[in-house]
C-alpha cells in the first residue's frame, strides 16, 4: 500500500509556487502552501504599483496547479523535530517534508532616520503605502530615490516619467550590474526623464529627516517623500527555529538545496544559501530553484540520488518608464556583456521578461515538470572549489 506525502512550501512567491506545481507530478504527494496573503505578488511589478500602472497581484487560481492547498496565515516556527510549523492564527500543520521559500524584503535601514521618514517599496503592502503617500503628495514636490539597483532606477523612472521631480541617489554608481555602454545609456534615458542622480562615495545617505535628505558630504536634499529600495533582508524563521543561516539570514543548505541540518527540509528564492554562495536575487533565479527543490524532494521520495543546481543568468533588465528599457545580455559567470538592446527593443524585452515570469509557474501548473533553464557547469564548480581550497571567493552576484 502507497503511503501519502504531504510536503509543506512556505512562502507563495515565485520560488514557492514553481515548487508546489512542480510536485503536483506524483499522485502520492499532497501539497500546502502556507503564505501571509491571499494573492501572488509579482514582485517584479511593485515599482509600477507606487507609480499606479499596475495593480501587482495574481489571483492565485491563475498560477497554483488544482489540487495545491494554500493556507492564508503566517509561520511562526519550524519544529524539525516534530516536523510540524506553527502558524499565527490557525494551530499547527505537519510535514514530511519542508520547502522554506519565505523570499526577501528590505533590511532594517541602519541610516539615522530611515526607519522613520523613508518608506520601502519591497512587499506590497509598503508598494501600497507609497502608493497612497504620493497620491497625497503634489506633483511638484521633490521626491528622492535611494538605491541604485533596478528597483530604485525604475522607480525613480517611473515617478519621473508622470512628471514628478525625483532624484536617485545610488551611494555608488548606478546600475552596478550593467556593462559600462550600457550604464552611460541609462544615465541617459534618466535625464532624459528629468531625474537628477547622484553616483558615487559622496552620494551616501547619512540622514533622512522628515523634509530632506543628508548626504555623506554634507549636501542637503529637499524631499517631500523619500523611498529606500537599498539593502536587502530575509525574514529570521529559520534563525528562530535552530536552523543554521548565512550572515543574512537565509537558509544554508547544499547544492541539492537541502538544509545543512536537516534532510527533510529545503530551501528556494532569495532566502536560500546553498554552499554559503548564494545566487542573485531575481525572479528568475526563484523560479529555478523553486523547481530544483521540488526535483530534490521527489527524487527523496522515489528513492533516487538528487541532482545538484545548475543554474546559469543569460540577461538582466530595467524599464524606464513605460516606454523604454535596457535587456543587458550576460555571460554565464552572471558578468554582463558589452551586448544590450535598448529603447522600445529593450523595453519589450523587459516587459516579456515581466510576463514570462509568471506564465512559467502557469505552464508549470498545467505541465508539471516541464519548466527547464539554461545551465553553466563550469563557473560554480569553480567557486567552491575555491571555496573548499581555502580562497577567497564572492557570492554569485
């Protein structure tokens, strides 16, 4: 007689859906899904959202596979050796086995200030908040923008393409990933948009207060709204449920994905450390990993040896606004190459990246099984070689 699996995802993200379809491949295996709200949030559109075009949730009957319980509640604790979470509102749920895809927000800002006057754009709830602070806010009132990734560079496009007066301040250079054609072409578009940025080590934010903005060399910005897209921060689950994490806090586990303490659980997306050389942050690299987690409890259950990630990153991509973009190719080391399209090309590229990463977990429901990605073989070998010999290595990035 068959006995039934039941495995429990935490976290409905990208990471958590691709997961929970992808073991809907066995009849024997029952799957939950336990996520803090009722709708998927394609994160990749929260910048739209505070600009207003774009609502930034699914309906999750249009991305979970039929048969996937989603629980609407929050975990407040993995017990590993009873095997059970506990959640906030509703008792307890039992696992055999565990995929720990609780995703990533802001980190506490550490800047004076911060916590009180700038307002994160990292969850939809924060989106939504930013969203009704400006809707109270004139047009032509300043607004800062601080982080120079692609968060911060579309949200600053974005506010500034309606015609608000916005400046990025990057506290570095501007989009760090970019090759430097490309950067010189997003410095364009940004001032084409009328945004002031701010590059380098004397654009570092030393204070916000509630009317401005302090930078490293003294400069004061008038800022009627500040928004933080900087920093980066998981929530402390695992931590808090004896589980060993990075420095970050995201859950350490081998190449298979699976817990350094425990063979029952595993980790996906943004909150998961395999080898201690976590991936880039992106949808993308949580849609594959969601899906390698699913694979490595599958092959537990059919009594097969798991494969381990391999995972390459063949392009990253910013809009700027609503009509233009850059689709930076890669190399499969996740270094840039001199090769981007722009403008209405790189614009498209972008928004069908956007889509693409939801129709995945679409196709992954109807198909289990059938979500495949570019691999590399070589470079993440290499690192931890490295890092098993002793040398100093980097964190995918």
């Amino acid at each position: 007689m068959s006995t039934n699996v039941d495995v429990v995802v935490v976290g409905g993200g990208y990471a958590g859906v691709m997961a929970a379809n992808r073991l809907t491949q066995r009849d024997d295996v029952t799957v939950t899904v336990i996520n803090p709200r009722p709708v998927f949030v394609p994160r990749l559109r929260l910048h739209q959202l505070v600009g207003g075009t774009h609502d930034a949730v699914v309906d999750y009957r249009e991305v979970l596979a039929d048969g996937v319980r989603l629980v609407v509640d929050s975990v407040t604790r993995i017990d590993v050796a009873g095997r059970s979470v506990t959640l906030a509102e509703d008792g307890s749920i039992g696992y055999d086995y565990l995929i720990y895809a609780v995703g990533s927000g802001s980190s506490g800002p550490r800047v004076p200030g911060a916590a009180e006057f700038a307002y994160p754009i990292a969850t939809l709830e924060a989106a939504q908040r930013v969203r009704s602070v400006l809707y109270d806010t004139p047009m032509t009132a300043p607004v800062t923008v601080v982080g120079g990734g692609p968060t911060g560079i579309e949200t600053a496009a974005e506010l500034a393409e309606q015609g608000r007066t916005v400046t990025l301040v990057c506290g570095g250079v501007l989009g760090p990933y970019l090759h430097p054609r490309a950067r010189r072409t997003a410095r364009k578009y940004l001032a084409g948009l009328g945004v002031t940025v701010l590059e380098g080590p004397d654009a570092l934010v030393a204070e916000v207060t509630e009317g401005a903005v302090e930078l490293g060399d003294g400069r004061m910005l008038a800022s009627r709204v500040t928004i933080w897209t900087a920093g980066f921060g998981v929530p402390d689950l695992a931590d808090r449920s004896g589980l060993r994490t990075d420095t970050a806090g995201r859950l350490l586990t081998d190449e298979t994905l699976t817990s350094v303490d425990d063979d029952r659980i595993l980790a996906a997306g943004d909150s998961s450390a395999p080898s201690g050389l976590p991936f880039r942050m992106s949808a993308y690299a949580a849609g594959c990993l969601g899906a390698q987690a699913a694979d490595t409890v599958l092959s537990r259950i059919a009594g097969e040896q798991p494969s381990t990630i391999d995972l390459s990153f063949p392009a990253m991509c910013i809009s700027f606004g609503r009509g233009t973009g850059i689709f930076q190719l890669g190399r499969k080391d996740d270094t840039a190459m001199r090769l981007y399209f722009s403008g209405v090309a790189g614009k498209k590229l972008k928004e069908f990246a956007c889509a693409a990463s939801v129709k995945h977990l679409v196709t992954e429901a109807q198909k289990p099984g059938s979500h495949t990605w570019p691999k590399d073989g070589k470079h993440r070998p290499q690192l931890l070689q490295a890092q098993r010999g002793g040398a100093a290595t980097a964190p995918v990035a």
